[in-house]
C-alpha cells in the first residue's frame, strides 16, 4: 500500500501537520482515500456510527506516527478498508455522510511521516560517492550517520529558503527506511523484516557549515536547517518493492541530471545498515535513509560550472517504484 | 522544583513546559491537576525528556585539548542525543557486554521552554524552562572509530545509558531573569570519589551563546542543551575535566546543590 498525509481540499494551507491533516492510502494514481472515514464506513455496516467512529479512531488513526505505532492491527484495519472501497466505488462516503474520496490533484500532500522518531541518515555508503568526496575511496569500517531533527522533515513540494548561515547549499537523493517493529540488536537476515515502508528522502545540506562543523564535532546546523528533511511523497510498503537493494535512484535540479545510480552501489546494504543502528534500539516511526550516490554540487572540480543550490531551483528526487519527491529552494530567508 | 508526573506521556513535558513560559506559574498546578489526576501517586520517576525531543551537547573531541574555548571562527559544536539514549534517576545502567569501556562526563542540562528559532543571544533567557542534570555516558571505542569520519552517534546513543534528573529547576520570576548563577557548582562522584566539578561560571561558552548559535536548527518546548564538563574552563588548569571511566559495580552521583542529586547504578550485561 502507499501510505499519504494530506490535507483534504478547502483546508487553510499553511496550517501545521495534525491541525487538519488525515493519514490516507492511494486508491489506483488517481484517488486518496481518508483511512479512518473508510475504515469507519466499513464499520458503520455493522454496528451504530457513533460506536463504529470510536473503533475506527482506535485502529485506524488519523496520525502517521500512531498508525504505524499500531502495528498489525492498524495495517490490517487499512486493508480492510482499501477492499471496502474497491467494492463500494466512487460512491463511498463515511458515516456521517462525509467525503472520505478525494483526486489525487485536489489535496495538498505533507511528510507522510511528518514527525519521525528517531531520524538517522547514513553518510559515505555509496562507492561511487565515496570516490568523488574522498581521496582514497575507502569506506569506514562501520555504517557511519548522523542524527537528522525529525523538526526538519517537510512534505512533497515544499519551498526550503535559501538559510543565511550558508553560501554552499546541497541536494542528496536518498532512499529511507520507516520502521515499523521495534528493533534491538537484530540479525541482518532478519532485519527487512522491521520495515514498515521505504520512501524518498532529500538531504539538503550546508557543505560550509558540514565541513566546519566537522573540524570538532559532528554534523548539526550543517544538516539541520530549517526545511532541510523532504520526505515522501508515500510511505510504500515492502509488498510493493520486491528488491529494494536493486532500486535505480537520481536527481535532477532544473532538469539537469546530476545524480543517477542505484541502491546496489551501497557499500552498507538495507538489511546490515537496519542491524547495525538496532543498537540504538530502533521503534516503530523511526527513520534510517541509507546513503546517497555521487553527483553531488560538492563534488565539482575547480573550473567545472558550480552546482550549488540557488534560490528558484527545482529538485527532483527519484526513487524507482517510489514517485519522485519535488522541492523548490525559496527566496534567502531574512536572517533573525 | 517539579517532578515530571509519572503518568505523563511523550510530548506532555514539552506541553507543560510551554505552557508555563507562556502563562503564569499557578496555571502549571492546575493544568497537571487535571491532567494526570492519581499519577502523583507512585513516586518513580522517569527521565524529564519527551519522546519527539532532541538534546544537543556542546563538547567535541577537541574541546576538552583546546581548554573547551570554540574554533577561533566562533564555531560551537557538539552532538545530539536522542531520548532514547536516556535513563531515569536512580536507574541500573546495564552497560553492553562486559561493561568496559565507557566513560561519563557530568552535564547541565538547560530545558527549552518557548519555541526558539533564530534567536539573539540577549533574547535567549525568554526561552528556558529550566534547568537539570546529566549523567552523559559514551562508549569510548566507538567514539573513537566514530570522530575519525566526524560522526559521533552510536557511542553516545546506546539506550537507556545516561540517566537524566532528577528533575527540571524551574525558571522562576520573569522571563528575563537568568536562570543558572555562575556560583553553583555541578559535581560527579564515583563511588563517593569526586571526578569532576566545575562552575557554571567555569564553562567557556554561556547558555545564551549556545541557544542562539543552534536556534536556527529550531529549539522546541521540551529540547534540551547541555553544557559539562567538555567545555569547562576553570582557573586551575588541574581542574580541568577528564572523562570518567564507569564500569560494573560503579555508583555514581551527578550533584548541583541548586538542582539535587542524580544516582544511577552501574552494572554489565553479561551479569546475572
């Protein structure tokens, strides 16, 4: 299934995630379907509305996180409801009469995770990266990340402003891993078996600030800025990605190709990068995104055109069988 | 001072603490009297920090050589903890394997309470709740391996290893009183041995200087700064603090007289 939070058509836009927003599913490319007014509706067949309302905020919640928090229960309650609405058709409505259908192009889509866990992003796992931003190619010996602030996380076609801390703004298309069973020191073999689902994620970075930040400590505002977390545009679960590790990703900025490779390059695969940060002891709604391919602005030689992201730029990042997640660089944003 | 309710889920601290910077202080009882009706009644407390939050702390392998002063640009740096990586006050660390290798540094935490995002230096005392202790542990190898590539996430992020409490000090008067004095003194004694004190007054960069430096990463109710022993600077250079190894069998006590006692036991996961 393909996951989505949205905000239904006539909302306020602007208005922050969870003050209006609905989790949902994709029904075919074209309809996005209210989880909990359809799971509701299939209810409301078989017991009064009120009680089928109160059963349906339980086990269909209305918020990514607490979905994914419900674990079996909840998706099972959402194929449920994915076959209620098949068989109901166009037609559907909840139990109040209200719209639980809606066109793909009639709502706005936030983060479909708009508040992770914990949010852990991997660095240098891709050979091909590796080699353009390290003189010797080698990789660490272990999975190395950096802690994302799930505050950052912004949803398909969002504006990112230009921050003022930096003069060297950067784009990384990533491939990230929702989890969705808690996971504590688990094997590689068993460790696909925790994914909740797998989306898009574009690490917009501050290479200055990366880099200076880098001389003592670890990556923070260089990471961290505001909006710099795109995520989505669905949550797709594992019964749609049969080979995960075989996806082709890339990025384009103003249609320009700059990244394009594929998550077999990993020098860290899926399932090692799982069971090596279930150490930390990974929870349902945490995310690991796993690393981005060569191609970034940061690796221009001296004399080629830069690449540095600018205020007006258009980036698309692609996932194969994931959609692709579109962010625009805004105006500078007045500093203070 | 005030002890997170037992009952209180994630997100509540942050709730609550916002909620006092905004209002007056009296609302605080209200609100938590009808909020968590009987969870006052079992004394247990849990670790003041929400699950969405995060706590970023100042300190870096090269603070502690530079005598905790920044890079010469003015760059503060640090890393971030996320609350899984916490423990309660009076809690067992149960360190991974035989329990060798991990070091803890005594930390004050100051505890976000006003949404704080770009701010100036002269405005950051308007967005602090209050204050608490850390016991801020690390594995030492890992760190090490970790700082080769600039990355130091694992080694200090091992859950439930670093207690955190006992409670919140909270800020009182108006928002622009300043909430540590440079006289009180954090301590860390292990096995009733002191290891580390310094003064606020000792640490090399001020609270306002640091909340304003990582806003731009947006500060929310309920985060967390901490400031220790990396960066402290006291007069006498022998003061200067080292980390402290912890290992099984090990009591150990982060101390402010202004803030209270936070203990923690240590023992391995290899022990019965």
């Amino acid at each position: 299934m393909r996951f989505v939070t949205f905000e239904p058509p006539g909302q306020p836009p602007g208005q922050p995630p969870g003050g209006g927003a609905r989790f949902g599913f994709f029904a075919g490319s074209e309809t996005i379907v209210d989880l909990q007014g359809a799971f509701a509706a299939l209810l409301a067949g078989e017991m009064p509305a009120a009680r089928a309302l109160d059963l349906a905020a339980e086990m269909a919640p209305a918020d990514a996180l607490a979905f994914i928090q419900g674990g079996a229960v909840c998706l099972d309650a959402a194929r449920q409801a994915r076959t209620f609405i098949e068989q109901a058709g166009a037609q559907a409505r909840g139990p109040g009469g209200q719209r639980i259908l809606f066109p793909t192009d009639q709502v706005r889509l936030l983060a479909p995770l708009p508040r992770p866990g914990k949010f852990i992003a991997a660095g240098k796992n891709f050979s091909d990266h590796l080699k353009e931003m390290t003189a010797g190619g080698n990789h660490p010996k272990n999975p190395v990340a950096f802690a994302q602030a799930a505050s950052t996380v912004v949803g398909p076609d969002s504006r990112v402003p230009y921050p003022p801390e930096t003069e060297k703004l950067d784009y990384e298309v990533e491939m990230a891993v929702v989890i969705g069973r808690p996971a504590f020191r688990v094997a590689a073999e068993d460790a696909l078996d925790h994914v909740f689902a797998y989306t898009i994620f574009n690490d917009i970075s501050a290479r200055d600030l990366y880099r200076d930040e880098g001389r003592t400590g670890v990556p923070l505002l260089g990471k961290n800025l505001p909006g710099f977390a795109p995520m989505g545009p669905a949550l797709v679960t594992p019964d749609e990605v049969p080979d995960p590790q075989a996806l082709g990703l890339r990025c384009r900025v103003n249609g320009e190709t700059r990244q394009d490779s594929t998550l077999a390059n990993m020098v860290f695969k899926i399932a090692d990068q799982i069971a090596y940060w279930s150490r930390l002891g990974l929870e349902p709604g945490d995310v690991l995104s796993t690393g981005t391919p060569s191609g970034v602005a940061a690796s221009r030689k001296p004399g080629e055109t830069p690449w540095w992201l600018k205020p007006g730029d258009r980036i698309e990042a692609e996932v194969d069988g994931l959609g692709i997640l579109r962010t625009e660089i805004g105006p500078p944003d007045p500093a203070g | 001072m005030i002890d997170p309710p037992p009952g209180a889920a994630g997100g509540r601290l942050g709730a609550v603490l916002a909620a006092l910077s905004a209002g007056a202080p009296g609302d605080l009882e209200k609100r938590l009297a009808a909020d968590s009706a009987g969870a006052w009644a079992t004394p247990r407390l849990r670790a003041p920090i929400d699950a969405g939050a995060k706590a970023l702390v100042i300190g870096g392998r090269r603070a502690r050589a530079q005598g905790g002063a920044a890079d010469p640009d003015g760059l503060i740096t640090g890393y971030l903890k996320f609350p899984t990586a916490f423990a309660p006050p009076g809690a067992t660390l149960r360190l991974p394997g035989s329990g060798l290798g991990f070091d803890v540094d005594a930390v004050l935490g100051v505890v976000i309470g006003r949404r704080a995002h770009r701010v100036q230096a002269e405005d950051a005392w308007a967005h602090v709740a209050g204050v608490t202790l850390m016991a801020d542990v690390t594995e030492r190898a890992v760190y090490q391996e970790e700082a080769r590539t600039n990355n130091g996430l694992l080694a200090k992020n091992h859950p439930g290893l670093s207690p955190l409490g006992p409670a919140i000090r909270l800020a009182e008067g108006g928002a622009l009183d300043p909430v540590l004095d440079p006289a009180w003194e954090i301590s860390l004694e292990i096995n009733g041995q002191l290891r580390q004190r310094f003064s606020v007054a000792d640490l090399a960069h001020g609270i306002e200087e640091v909340l304003s430096f990582w806003s731009p990463m947006t500060l929310e109710p309920g985060d967390l700064i901490g400031l220790g022993g990396a960066i402290a600077m006291p007069a006498d250079a022998s003061q200067i603090c080292s980390p402290a190894a912890i290992e099984p069998g090990d009591n150990l006590k982060v101390f402010c007289d202004a803030i209270g006692v936070l203990e923690a036991f240590v023992t391995a996961e290899d022990e019965q």
